[in-house]
C-alpha cells in the first residue's frame, strides 16, 4: 500500500451559520490521486480546505508527515509551502502580470531573487503551454488559460501536494479539457493530488483512490473500480444515477 | 451690490491668505488622519472582539458627533487644565488641528475598511496558500488592489475636509472664513464678502474634485491594460 498523505481523525467543521460542514470525518488519503466526489453542499470543499487550514475545523486532528496541523503553534506558512492550491476561480492576482503572478511568492517566501525567479516561472508556465502569456494581465485571458497559470503559480512553490478545488467548474466547456489535460500531465509526472471534482469520466481514468462524501460524511472510500462499477451503498448509487443522467 | 472691495490690495490679500490657509489645514489634517487611520481600521478589521470593539467604538463615537462639539471638548479638556497647572499654552492651532486629524482619522479608517473588504476573498485565499504571510499578504496583493478604490473616497474627505476646516474661525485661525470675518466688519458688504467666499470654497473643492476624477481615470486605464 501506498504512504499516507493525510491521516484524518475524527474531524468536525461547523461554520458560523450553524451548517454543519463535515460531520465527524475519519479518512486516510493515500499517495498519488484522490478524487472527492459528492453532491454540492457534501462538505468536499471544505474538506479539502482544511487539508491547508484555509478553514480551520473546530474539532479532530489532522496529521501531515507525523504531525498534527489542528494545532495552535502549527506553522501553517510552512505547511501551505508544501500543500499548494488551485482554486474554481482561479484567483490570479489582477494588479500583476502573469510572470510576477508566478513570482511574486517566490520572491517573498522562498526568498528568491528575481532573477531566478523569473527563471523558475518560466520553466512552469511553458509546462502549461503559455510562455507567450508571460506579460500579459489577467483580464487579458480566457479561464482555461487563467486556470493552467494558476497551477503553474502553485507549482513554482514546488510543492508535494497540489489541491485541485473544482478546477474546471467555473470554465467553458471547451476550455476543461486544456486543464484536465495538464493536470493528466502532472499525474504522470508522479505529482501528489486531491481533487475535487464533478468531472466523472476524468476521475475514472486519473484516479488511486474514489472518496465519496454526502451530508459532511464520508460514505464511501474505494478504487475507481469500486467506487463506480460496484457501488454498494445506497447514497452513492443515487447520486451516481442521478450524475449519469444529466 | 459692491464688489470693489475685491480691488483693495488689502482686503485681496487677507481673502488669499485665509485662502491658503485653509488649503495647508485640510492637506495636513488628511495627510496625518490617513496615516493615524491605519491603527482604527487594523483594530476593526482584526479578529479580536475587544480590539474591534474599540476600533469601531473610536469611528462611530467621531463620525457620530459633529466636529465643532470634538473641538470645543477638546480645547476644554486639554487647553485649560494645561494653561492652569503647566502654563503652556499648546495654542488654538495645535489643538484645532488636532481635532480635525482625529475626525479625519475616523472617515478615512472607514474608506480603508470598505476598501480593503471590496477586494475578492479569494484572492487572501490564494496569497495564503502559497505561504505567504498574513501582512505580505495584505501589502503585495490586497492594498494594491484596494488602493483603487480607497483613492477616490480620499479624495471626496479631502474636498469635505476643506469644508470643514471654516470651525477654526471660532478658535481664531486665521482660515479663510476667519479672513472673511475681517474683510466684512471693516467694509460692512455682508453678502458680497460672503458670495466671494464661498466661491473660493467652491474653486478649492472643484479643482481638488476634478484632479482626482483624472487620477481615478488614469488609474483605471492602468487596470484596463
């Protein structure tokens, strides 16, 4: 079996509306592609937002490399260095070009100099096909290629996990596969990922491990194989029927 | 009407002087109560339910009590206890000025708040998970972008502040309105000295209010590029 990434205990996450967002999570996330998939409002996002304390839970324990990240002394800056993030809106930075979108963390965290920086961002974004975009704003650019700089902006913190928050979700239907197919690419370069995601076809063929949640509950952990030919629980049989059909 | 009041080299002069004035008042007040502004909006937009009581507490305490009441209880909270026990007099300006910085402390705090909370959370969001830090967050990527819409507000306090600054007049500064008094009683022309006043006001406030339109305007081209 595979290294665990994220051991995850007993996990409780309530938000200030009083909805409770994950209900008691136990799971072991594995090295390699985990795929979160569930109905909207399962809690899948947030569960993946805590795996960098983006959201903090209110109980349970997180353990990352031995050690428990629910804590008050954790270094989240350093842990976040390691866990990097993409996110549905992409969230590139608009005041800055694409080149000091991908520089300006390394600059200010790795405590690169601009030079090398600038070299590093280069060789990412050319990962992704977009070195003519270097100069460019953001407003300039379609949502596939905001999406691919944003991975590249992660990248460059050369990080050991990426998580994937519903990278496709906001985009044109032409323009998912230009990222699934960059993140197909980081899979093959041996990239650990968490995804979440509504694109089932995609998490057939990329996927280690099929987490199904529904409710802030995990219901089902499995292989692709097990997950979506040979479901056995009810919720997830449902839900799959009803993702089938639309 | 007589408006030759305008042509005497003296009266000119004491209009223009108060003039001036007035302008170096409201430029100091909103310089100082922008960079004081800094610790009311940290305080209000920090997690901490006491720190954001106070911050809120010293904006709505400011912004709801008028200007001329903070001068008054502050020239006779702090003028005459120290002029009695010290024997200093801090003098009507320091003290008028004073006030005028902390009432705009207060408005700009509240243009820096809304300013900092119109920029998407998601862009925190993306700062934070690339490890940067909560204040390199805050100064790379959130003021730069928040800065454009904290300008134009400034710019509005700025013109409101100039407005403001005719309270000193009762603390005898020598400010515009306080010139006018001067030109009126030796002249006895109330309305045409006041006319004339009030367009210098006017001048002041239109000319600030149009260079910051082109100051918003260039900085939405720059956004634009």
């Amino acid at each position: 079996m595979l290294n665990k990434l994220f051991e995850i205990k007993n996990l409780y996450k309530k938000f200030n509306d009083q909805t409770t967002a994950l209900n008691h999570v136990n799971l072991d996330i594995y090295a390699g592609i985990t795929i979160i998939i569930g109905p909207s409002g399962s809690g899948k996002s947030t569960l993946l937002r805590v795996l960098n304390l983006i959201e903090t839970p209110n109980q349970g324990e997180i353990i990352y490399n031995g050690e428990n990240i629910n804590t008050k002394n954790f270094n989240v800056n350093k842990h976040r260095k390691d866990v990097g993030m993409v996110f549905q809106s992409f969230n590139l930075f608009p005041h800055l070009t694409t080149l000091e979108n991908l520089n300006v963390a390394q600059m200010k965290v790795l405590k690169i100099d601009k030079m090398s920086a600038t070299n590093k961002s280069k060789f990412y974004l050319d990962k992704v096909d977009l070195l003519d975009k270097q100069d460019q704003y953001p407003n300039k650019l379609s949502g596939g290629q905001k999406q691919r700089i944003a991975i590249a902006r992660a990248l460059c913190m050369e990080p050991k996990v990426i998580l994937f928050d519903e990278p496709t979700s906001a985009l044109d239907p032409e323009m998912i596969g230009e990222v699934l197919s960059v993140m197909k690419k980081l899979a093959l370069l041996g990239m650990h990922m968490v995804i979440v995601t509504h694109e089932m076809q995609f998490a057939k063929t990329i996927a280690n491990q099929v987490v199904f949640m529904d409710k802030g509950e995990v219901i089902a952990v499995g292989s692709p194989t097990e997950i979506f030919e040979n479901p056995k629980e009810d919720r997830l049989k449902s839900f799959l029927n009803r993702v089938e059909k639309s | 009407m007589d408006f030759t009041f305008i042509l005497d080299i003296f009266y000119l002069k004491t209009l223009l002087q108060g003039l001036l004035i007035t302008l170096m008042l409201a430029l100091i007040a909103v310089l100082f109560g922008t960079l004081i502004a800094i610790i009311p909006t940290y305080l209000r937009l920090s997690r901490h339910k006491i720190l954001n009581i106070i911050g809120s507490g010293y904006v709505e305490l400011i912004r709801g009590t008028p200007l001329l009441v903070q001068v008054m209880l502050i020239y006779a909270f702090v003028q005459l206890p120290v002029m009695t026990f010290l024997g200093v007099d801090f003098g009507a300006f320091l003290l008028g000025m004073f006030a005028l910085i902390i009432n705009s402390s207060a408005y700009a705090s509240e243009t820096f708040r809304a300013g900092i909370l119109s920029v998407d959370k998601g862009q925190t969001e993306a700062a934070l998970s690339l490890g940067m830090s909560k204040a390199s967050t805050m100064r790379h990527i959130i003021m730069p972008q928040a800065i454009k819409n904290i300008m134009p507000a400034l710019g509005n306090e700025f013109v409101t502040l100039i407005k403001e600054t005719s309270i000193f007049m009762y603390l005898g500064i020598a400010e515009l309105m306080y010139s006018a008094q001067i030109v009126k009683t030796a002249t006895y022309q109330t309305k045409e000295v006041y006319i004339v006043t009030a367009i210098m006001y006017l001048a002041l406030t239109f000319t600030t209010s149009k260079l910051m339109l082109k100051l918003e305007m260039r900085m939405r081209q720059q956004d634009a590029k």
